[in-house]
C-alpha cells in the first residue's frame, strides 16, 4: 500500500509537471496587448473611447488573418482592465496584466494621474508601456520602458498661453484647478510660470484649486471674478468643466475659457450644452475638417460607434499602433514573455518617426513625441472647429 | 462688500442643501437612534429618479419645461420615499424584529448605500447623466451681487422644510408619536401607537426631503453620477452631528453652518486647506460640547 500511494503521488507530480511544462513551451500564435483604462470612475467616457478604438484596430488586423511579423502571422489578443480612474486602481490594473496575463505591453493609463505611477511599475517590471493620453513630463522622466503618444504640458502650456493672449488680447489671466489631479495641477503650474514670464509678475490675478469630488466651485469663483482678469484658464476634465462653467455664468461672468485637452471628450459638449459654445481649448487633433488617414479612421468611428471619436480614440489608435510597429520591427516573436518584452521595447526606442492620425511624431532620448498642437473653437453646433495650430 | 454678501449667498445655497440632506439623517436618528448612512445615497437615488421623471415628460410626454416642474417636484419626493420606505422593510424592520442590536443595522445601513451606488453604476453604467434644465436661468444683478432665480428657489425651500418638519415634530400629535419612540420604544406600544406606521412615515419624511434635495441639487449642479451622494451624505452627517443629531434645528444650524465654513475658508484662505480648516472647526466644537449644538445627552448611543 505504501508503494502504491508513493506511486500515485509521483504519477500526480508527472501530471502537474507535464501540465505545467505543457502550460510554458506551447507555441503560442496570439499576442497578447493589455490596456490599462478607466472603463468607470470619475471619466467613463475616455476608457470607453480607448477600448473602441482599439477593438476597431484589432478587428482590422485579425481579420487578415493577423500581424505579421518575420514572415509569420499572429492574431492579436486585447485585454482591458478597468482602472476606475484612480491612482493605485490603475497600479493593480497593471500589476494584474504583467503577472497574471502576461502581456507583452501595456498600452494607457490614459490621464497622467494614473499613468505616473502605473509607468513606475511596468519601468520596475521592465514591460514596455506606452500612454495615449498622459501630458505630465513625469510619466516617461527617467523611464525607458514607458513611452506615450501624446504631447507634453510643458509644450501646451505656452501654447495656451501664446494663444489665449493673442486670440483675448489678455493681459491677466485667472486659473481653477483640481489639485489633486496630476495633470492639472501640473499645467496649471506651468500655465502660471508661462503667463507670468509674459506678462510679468503678479498677472496672474487668480490661482484657485478644487478636490477632484466637489460640486460646487462658487467660493473658488467669486474670488476670481472679483479678480476681474481677462480669461479664466481651467485645465480641468470635461465633467468638472460643465459646471464650473455654468456656475461661473451663474455668478455674472461674461468672458472667455480658455481649456486644455482633458476638454476634448465626446461627452463634453452633452454635459455642458451652450455654456460652452465659443470657448477654445488645446488639443491633439481637430475632428471637424481632418483629411486623410484621420478623416478615414473618424467616419469608420462614427459609423461604428454612432459619435464622433474624441482626442483619446484617436490618441489610442496611434499609440497601440506604435506598440504594433515595435512588435513588427522587432522582427520575430519569441515565445518567453520577459524577452519579448525587451525586444518590444527596444525595437519601440528605435523608431525614429512614426505618421499617426494625430499627425506625425518624432521620438525624444525619453520617449516622448514631438508633435503639433491645435486650438480648437466649439462651434455652436457642439463641434471642435481646427483655429490654430502649433509645431515646436 | 460684495465680495462678503456674494459668498454669502454661495453659502447659503450650499448650506440649503446639506441642511435638506441633514434632516434626513436627524429625523430617523430621532425617531429609531438609527444613522442611516444609506441616506446620502438615497439623495443620488432622489436625483436620478428626478432625471427620469423630467426626461419622460419633457423628451417623451412632451410638456413644457415648467410644467414638468410642477410635476417632477411631488413625483421625486413620491418615488424616493418609496426607495426609503423599501429600504426600511427590507434591510431595517427584520433587524428590528430580531431584535439585533444597533450597530448590525448601521452596518446594514453602509451596505444598503453600497448596493445603491453600485446597482446604480450596474443599471445605468458609468456614463454620466445630464440633467435638463428645468427653469428657464435669470440671473439677477443688483449692487455688484449676481444670484440666479434657481438659488432663491432653493434658499427659500429649504427654510420652508425646516419650518414644515419642525412644526410637524413638535406641534402634531404624529410628532410626538415619533419624539415618544425615541424617548422609550417599548412603553410606545403599550400607549396604542402604532410603531410601525410611525417608522414608516420618519422614512417618507427623510427620504421625500431627500429627494427634493436631489431634485434642486440635480437643477443646480446638472451633473448626475453614482457617486455624487457619497461624499456630500457624509459631510451633511457631520453637520446634522454637530448640529445635534436628532434634533430637527441642530440639522438646519448645523448644515449651514459647515457650508459657512467651507466657502468662508474657501474663500479666504487658499482652496486646498478648506476641508482641513472647516472640519479642525467642528471638532473644536465637538469638544467643547460633544452632544453637539442643540444635542442632550443621552445613554447608550454609537
């Protein structure tokens, strides 16, 4: 009997071992792609529009039968983790994809609160991260392994400032912000080091922050309305942008925004109807009057989807299509995780320029893109009509 | 000047609605010694049942913006007591018959506002809802001082709901039905009061004021999410705390009070140190007087 349960638990350990064997060398024809979005939390719309997007890219490649790569076709497989746009949410997402599912390359976080520290860990796990999105400087300082599509707030906020005092003939400025927000606090710290380097010191008139859950933003406002400055600048997202708009026309303000991109989402203009009709914001692309490749991705998106892709839709096409590239450039599929992470990430620091729908980038020693911004104006029919646009 | 008068009538929008939200809390407190900490969501649940209700008339009936008014306003305060009232026999009253002590039904109590804000996030994901607006915007001007028609609107209603539930407390006989529960829960029955039914209507009470809180907040901040009731539910229990929880005054002072508080901080000091300043304040008073402003002692409370 002793033999014989010897035996079997030695049969049991085969089979586990074999399982387990089996389990790491199987040929795998399918890569693995883990995006890490706010499917719900404080800016559903956004996740929404990264998984769209990406979902149209996927079906366009597997439905060719794959991305080939070496001469080789491999279907793709996307995985989306909802980071509830919160911080240490956004670091389990990206835990959860490196570990569990074992992705080859993360594509978002997409606002920078959440990119900075999900960006430090795919840095520590050596997984190659791009975000769509981010605009703080800090999400890819220092960090090879993380790379993003989008422009930098140190370039948008001149950009807003050059603009805003051109375009208002401005002489001061006022700012709200969420000061818990990465991203806003950020721009609007640069926005007030650029404006006053222009105008000199003290005319920025009004400095004012919120916490990213409050409602009512009247003290905020009154205080800058008595200010009196020529424009209010809120590098705010789009759903605190609704009422800090409507509660500043509630409180007599009569003069322009000026925004930033977190305004650019689909749902914005739903939220927050004719208060914000002629307001500007800079952004990564304009929708109305795009041509080429950009006019072919936003009718295919409209058709799908029914509403016209916002600035993340876009902003993700792109950089899951440079996560693609890498993987093409790469050359060749192995099937250790960790090693083809290193050469995803290598071959991604090697592309020099790359044409996207949100125009062409060329690539920094940080990973970073250097590309065009645009103003836009909303028109009265809720569109993001093209006014400027600006090249570094 | 106007800088003062102006974020004083900031104040006292934002104070209408913690005050509206704080009774609630007081009046089940009162009558039961029970924190019903599902109430800050019942006033999402209120708000979102007002979006409804104003969307079907507007978008699908096809009335004009005043008349759904007329109608949303005693349609919302209907609904959500229902919601309330539902909450109370399903997840309160078996409690209570069991005869679990207090603590398991505050727990209950947690959960149920949980369940709201996730069914909510489940039903109707996690898109946010638009609210129409309802009453054509005035914005009056005078001596430098800008205030909408909506902010008068809820100013004054929330001053006629404390008059209402004051008087209804302390001048009716179903008042001191309610004030006697408090007061000893077992005598009650045995004087021929109907326990039950009296429990039944502090739930319609609270959470019919609730909804209309919900329905003006919806008005005035036309930004709906599942989340919007947790956060000013639990600053509206800490003014109806300070205030002296179950008292119908202490809810009222104590709500304006800490929107004062909070947009005086605001509007002096930088933003960021608003919660931390306005909250150092109310526990001073705390300490000085923990049973709060209006509040007795009494034994055995959680």
């Amino acid at each position: 009997m002793k033999i014989f349960g010897r035996l079997s638990l030695l049969a049991l350990a085969l089979v586990l071992g074999a399982l387990f064997l089996a389990g790491c060398s199987k040929e795998s024809d399918t890569i693995k792609i883990g995006f890490d979005i706010p499917l719900t939390g404080d800016i559903p719309k956004v996740g929404e529009a990264s998984k769209f997007a990406a979902e149209m890219l996927k079906e366009d490649i597997n439905s060719k039968g794959g991305l080939e790569v070496g001469g080789k076709k491999y279907k793709l497989q996307f995985i989306y983790q909802d980071n509830e746009s919160k911080a240490d949410s956004a670091v389990n997402a990206a835990l959860k994809l490196i570990e569990q599912d074992g992705v080859v390359a993360i594509v978002g976080p997409n606002s920078s609160k959440q990119a900075v520290p999900a960006g430090g860990i795919c840095n520590e796990r050596e997984t190659p991260m791009i975000s769509p999105w981010s605009t703080n400087p800090d999400t890819t300082k220092g960090r090879p392994w993380v790379f993003r599509a989008a422009f930098l707030d140190p370039f948008q906020g001149p950009v807003a400032v050059n603009f805003s005092a051109k375009q208002f003939g401005a002489k001061t400025a006022a700012v709200i912000f969420d000061i818990a927000n990465d991203y806003s606090k950020g721009l609007a710290d640069i926005f007030k080091a650029e404006w006053e380097k222009k105008m000199g010191a003290g005319s920025v008139v009004a400095f004012e922050s919120h916490g990213t859950k409050d409602q009512d933003f009247s003290a905020q406002l009154t205080k800058i309305l008595g200010a009196k400055p020529d424009f209010i600048f809120i590098p705010d997202n789009y759903n605190q942008v609704a009422l800090i708009v409507k509660q500043a026309h509630d409180l007599g303000w009569k003069g322009p925004f000026m925004g930033s991109d977190a305004w650019g989402s689909a749902e914005l203009m739903t939220l927050c109807g004719k208060d914000c009709v002629g307001q500007f914001f800079s952004t990564h692309y304009a929708a109305a009057g795009a041509q080429g490749d950009t006019k072919v991705f936003i009718d295919r998106y409209n058709q799908k989807y029914g509403y016209i892709p916002d600035d993340v839709a876009a902003l993700t096409w792109d950089a899951t299509r440079i996560v693609l590239q890498g993987i093409q450039d790469a050359g060749k599929v192995v099937a250790d995780v960790k090693a083809e992470r290193k050469l995803i990430r290598d071959a991604m620091a090697n592309i020099k320029e790359f044409k996207g729908i949100t125009g062409s980038m060329k690539f920094d020693a940080e990973g970073d893109p250097i590309k065009c911004a645009v103003v836009v104006r909303i028109s009265e029919d809720g569109q993001f009509v093209f006014a400027e646009s600006v090249c570094p | 000047m106007e800088f003062v008068f102006q974020n004083i009538l900031n104040a006292l929008q934002w104070g209408s609605f913690y005050a509206l939200i704080a009774l609630g809390y007081t009046l089940v407190y009162g009558v039961l010694l029970l924190i019903n900490f599902a109430h800050g969501d019942i006033f999402m649940v209120g708000a979102y049942i007002a979006y409804f209700v104003a969307t079907l008339f507007l978008a699908t009936v096809g009335l004009s913006p005043s008349a759904t008014l007329t109608l949303a306003v005693p349609l919302t305060m209907i609904l959500t007591a229902c919601v309330g009232v539902t909450l109370e026999r399903v997840a309160y009253r078996p409690l209570r018959r069991k005869g679990a002590h207090r603590l398991y039904v505050v727990i209950t109590a947690l959960m149920c506002g949980l369940i709201l804000e996730n069914g909510n996030l489940a039903l109707l994901g996690a898109s946010r809802k638009n609210f129409p607006e309802l009453l054509e915007k005035t914005v009056y001007n005078f001596m430098g001082l800008s205030v909408t028609n909506l902010k008068v609107v809820v100013i004054f209603t929330a001053i006629a709901v404390f008059l209402l539930l004051q008087f209804i407390v302390t001048r009716t006989k179903i008042g001191m039905a309610m004030r006697g529960i408090a007061w000893d829960k077992f005598a009650i029955p045995l004087m021929g009061i109907p326990v039950d039914t009296i429990i039944v209507f502090t739930f319609v009470l609270g959470s019919g004021m609730a909804g209309l809180a919900g329905l003006l907040f919806a008005m005035s901040y036309p930004v709906l999410e599942p989340y919007m009731g947790a956060l000013i539910g639990w600053k509206a229990f800490i003014a109806a705390v300070v205030g002296g929880i179950g008292d119908i005054r202490g809810a009222f002072v104590g709500g304006f009070l800490l929107a004062f508080l909070e947009i005086g901080v605001a509007a002096v000091f930088p933003s960021t140190l608003r919660d931390l300043i306005a909250f150092t304040v109310l526990l001073l008073i705390m300490w000085r007087k923990p049973t709060g402003i209006f509040g007795v002692a009494k034994h055995q409370k959680i």
